[in-house]
C-alpha cells in the first residue's frame, strides 16, 4: 500500500529587488551579502528543508543574460547567487519555497 501524502503544505513566496530590499511577499527576511549573493531567512521555519525555485526578475534586454542558482537550503533559510555568463552580479528575482 502507498505511503499517506501530507494533506499539509507550507508555501513561501517573494520578489526580492537588485539591492536587497521586498518589492513583493512577507514572512521572510533578506540579507544583501557579496556581489550577486543574497540570504533569505525565514521568520517561521519549515518543518523540513524546503524546495527552492528562484527566477531572474526585470527587463528582458537585461535579464536575458542573467541566471540564478540556490547555493544552500535549510530550514530557516536559503542562498542563491545571480550572475552573468562571466561573474556574479546583482539581479532582481523571485523565489517560492514550499516543503
């Protein structure tokens, strides 16, 4: 017999700006590190390490060129990076997180 699937889910979102500060979302908090390296926290952690998807956020001549990665997941937090083909960079994006 298949194992029961938790009827509860936690779902997070936001849109976080180049410089580190909310254009969209609560429950969350950003620390604006290094170039193109942003910590978001938490304010209620996740019972478990969420899934993290994150997507480049602007102007499509500019963000073309542009990718984003999530370098560390856990429950309280996570870090992404957002780059150029050749550096990081800082970039507008916007992240769910759901576990």
């Amino acid at each position: 017999m298949p194992e029961k699937v938790s009827s509860f889910w936690r779902g997070l979102f936001g849109v976080v700006k180049t410089h580190g500060g909310i254009l969209s979302g609560e429950g969350f908090k950003v620390k604006k590190g290094r170039t193109g390296t942003y910590e978001i926290t938490f304010d209620k952690e996740f019972a478990q390490i969420p899934g993290v998807t994150c997507t480049i956020y602007g102007d499509s001549w500019k963000s073309y060129q542009m990718s984003i990665s999530v370098v560390d997941i856990q429950d309280y937090y996570f870090v992404c990076e957002t780059s150029t083909p050749d550096s990081l960079a800082d970039s507008a994006f916007s992240f769910i997180a759901v576990g």
